[in-house]
C-alpha cells in the first residue's frame, strides 16, 4: 500500500504537447453559427489572438508546448502529485481504491494555470496589451492575473457578483498579482449598465460575465478576450492532467476502473480524462467516466442539446452544447466555477455520444463529502472539487457492497481555503439544499 501513497513525477516528464481530442471524436464538432442578423465568428477574429483561433479550430491530434510556456508550467509545479487516499479508503471501509491527482499545489490553488500560462504567452507574442476575461468562484481569474504579471501583461477581471461579495481573498491575490477586478454586471460596460438599470441587486452569472469582457476586447484594439473554460483551446491546455496521470498510474501499475472530475464549463474534466477517453473511443479502454454538477445548474442533467450563445448578450457565435440557457441565472451556490449555462462542445459532443455519465450533486451534500475528505486526507477541496469527491465516495461505498476491489481516480480540482464562507455557512446549519 505505502509504495502507492504518493507518485510523483521529474520535472522533465512535464509533457510536450497537449492532446487534441478534436482529432478523435466519434463524429465532426458541429461548426459555430452567426444569430440571424449578426456576424460573431468575425468578432471572435477581433477578441481572441490567432493562436487561440488557429488551436479552436485544429484537428492535429498533438500539438507543441512551446518550450518557454512548459518552462513556466515547471516553474509553477508541474508535474502535479497524485495522492492514493489510504486514510479515506479505511473510514469507508471499502475494498476500493481511491486515487486523486492534486491540482490544487499550483501558486493559485488549482488547475486553471494550465490555460492562463499559454494564453498570456500567445497574447503576449501577438503584441497585446492587455486581457480581459470572465471568472465565477475566482481560480481562473486568479490563474490569469498570474499569467499576466508573468509576462508583463495588464489584466482586467470581471468576477461575477455573488461569488466577488462570498469570496474577497480571491479579489486580493488577484491584486497581489496586478489584476484590476469588477464585481459583474458592472457600471464598465454598456452590458453591465443594462443589467443593473433592470436590477441593481443582480447576482451576476458567468455569461454575463462573459460579455462584459467580451464587450471590451471587441472595443479595444490593444485587448484581447480570454475564457478559462469551455472552449476548444483551453480544454486542449488542460490535457497535461490527464497525459501526466497516465504515467502516474503505469508507475503505481493502476488501471483506471472509474474516473471522475466535477463539471461546469467542463476544462478539468476535459484537461483529467481526454486522454483516458481516447482510449475508450479507440476500443482500448472498459474505464467508466463521470462528470458531477450542482443541482443548481443542472446543465448536463437536464439541460437541452441545442446551439446557443456561450454568454448572455450574445456576442458569441452559437455553439452546439448542452445548455440550460443563455439567460439562465443559477441559484447562488458557493461552487461558483460551476454556475455556467452551458457546457463545452467537446464534453456536449462525448455526452451525446454516451461516452461518460452525468450526474447532479445537492448542495449541502458535496459539502458533507469536502468534509469527510478534508478530515481523513488533511486536504480542504473546493466547493466545486467536492462534487467529484461525493461522487468518488459514492462509488467507493458501491464497491463496498459488492465486494469489487475498483480503482477509483478523482481529480481534484483544487482546493479550498478561500471557500471557508461556505464552509462556514454548512456548520452553523444556514446552508440551503439546492433543488
């Protein structure tokens, strides 16, 4: 059991390039559309740098990590340790294994660095000046915010309402790392101004979010747009996870029995278990993956398979994704990186195609699991990285009773120590259940 405890990897087994699944899905990803009337795939060539564009639209299966970008990647922790959770495994006392891959030791406590560092590099290249983006709980801005000052960049971050007023530390490492942060919808925006005309108490939404610094990448020819999720490009950054967790477990001579990530816009899920699903999609593979929502925002669960717009005012090309919505506005739940409409196309695509099970998670529910885990492991997982955990429990407790010896990976998104509000809120019994 000790020899499995903790697997680590050297510096120069960062990987090389990352994985496009583009380059193996069961069918073509459906094309953006222009709405009726209006011409957003030309103002993606006006908000996005041209690597970002040129890495959305590639079916290479493998491409490049430029060498300066896999330096930072080093330079920031990578490779990230995966941990077997002995402690856990013995509370349930299950014959179950139970493995999770910490992407929570990055300087900004998650796996969203995996994206901002190659972002904030093209742009960089390009000649831009400055980013804008979107962020829910705060990890991609705080990501970002890093990025940016690493390469003498400017960064401005719109962090949707409820989550800016739940999460304050978030908004001051983002200054720390010289991020200029606007609680969305904002008084910066012609978007923003519309919203809080309408409703000044609004708690925001990430698709606002989304077209507030949209808004201001299409105004500016200095500044470009960047998304911490969803897209194409970003889930291909992500893939690093899952091609380091596959030497991993050749090393700890695993094979994956279930595979879980939680899923909002979908980039850990994607960055976890892209390279896994390869494998499943070429026949090689009998591993059985699930992605883990808040009931709040079912969007996989019971959300429609349909073109839509990935922000609220529409100044994305439609997309074909499972969506609850553009104008869908979630319940304030504390996992706020899930609080997103719609999902990325990839995963909607995968999902269509039975490739993974989507489950829902209740609010109070995954805290009860970020709890067991935290007081058994001694690591505190964010409110979004306990919905994997209820999920890897759950399973541990079926193998319990049927007595199979599973092994069990959970990616762990990241973790939570800038979440305690909502920690806070489930023991003094103020938490709400989610629907």
């Amino acid at each position: 059991m000790a020899k499995n405890f903790k697997i680590t990897l050297s510096s120069d087994e960062v990987p090389k390039n990352w994985y496009n699944i583009n380059a193996d899905l069961p069918e073509p990803l459906p094309k953006p559309k222009n709405s009726e009337g209006h011409d957003q795939i030309a103002a993606l060539e006006k908000a996005f740098t041209k690597a970002a564009l040129e890495q959305e639209f590639s079916t290479e299966r493998y491409i490049k990590i430029p060498n300066e970008v896999r330096e930072l990647y080093m330079q920031m922790g990578r490779p990230s340790p995966l941990f077997r959770a002995t402690r856990l495994e013995e509370k349930l006392n299950t014959p179950a294994k139970i493995y999770y891959k910490r992407e929570d030791t990055s300087p900004t406590g998650s796996h969203k660095l995996n994206s901002a560092i190659p972002q904030a590099y093209f742009a960089k290249k390009e000649g831009v000046e400055r980013l804008t983006t979107e962020t829910g709980a705060g990890q991609w801005g705080t990501a970002l915010s890093l990025a940016c000052n690493l390469l003498d960049l400017e960064c401005t971050v719109y962090m949707v309402r409820v989550s800016f007023n739940q999460k304050p530390d978030r908004k001051n490492i983002m200054n720390i790392y010289d991020g200029q942060v606007f609680a969305s919808p904002s008084n910066n925006t012609k978007v923003g101004r519309e919203i809080l005309e309408n409703d000044p108490d609004h708690p925001g939404s990430l698709g606002i979010a989304i077209s507030e610094a949209m808004e201001e990448a299409l105004e500016y020819d200095n500044v470009k747009y960047t998304l911490g999720s969803v897209l194409n490009h970003v889930m291909l950054h992500q893939t690093v996870i899952g091609q380091e967790l596959k030497v991993q477990l050749e090393k700890a001579e695993e094979e994956p029995d279930v595979m879980i990530a939680c899923t909002g816009g979908g980039s850990n899920f994607a960055g976890a278990l892209f390279p896994f699903i390869k494998d499943k999609i070429d026949g090689n593979s009998d591993t059985q993956f699930i992605g883990v929502e808040p009931s709040a925002c079912p969007t996989l669960t019971k959300g429609s398979y349909e073109y839509d717009f990935g922000d609220t005012n529409g100044f994305t090309p439609l997309m074909k994704m499972y969506t609850l919505g553009h104008d869908f506005v979630a319940p304030t739940v504390h996992a706020g990186g899930l609080r997103y409409h719609g999902m990325s196309p990839q995963v909607s695509l995968l999902a269509d195609h039975g490739l993974f099970e989507a489950r829902s998670a209740h609010q109070q529910d995954v805290f009860k699991a970020g709890i067991m885990f935290a007081r058994n492991e001694g690591v505190l997982p964010a409110p979004e990285t306990t919905h994997a955990i209820k999920a890897g429990i759950d399973e541990a407790l079926k193998a319990k009773e049927t007595g199979e010896e599973k092994t069990i990976v959970i990616n762990f998104s990241g973790h939570g120590m800038l979440d305690l509000k909502g920690y806070a809120s489930y023991f003094e019994g103020t938490m709400p259940n989610s629907k």
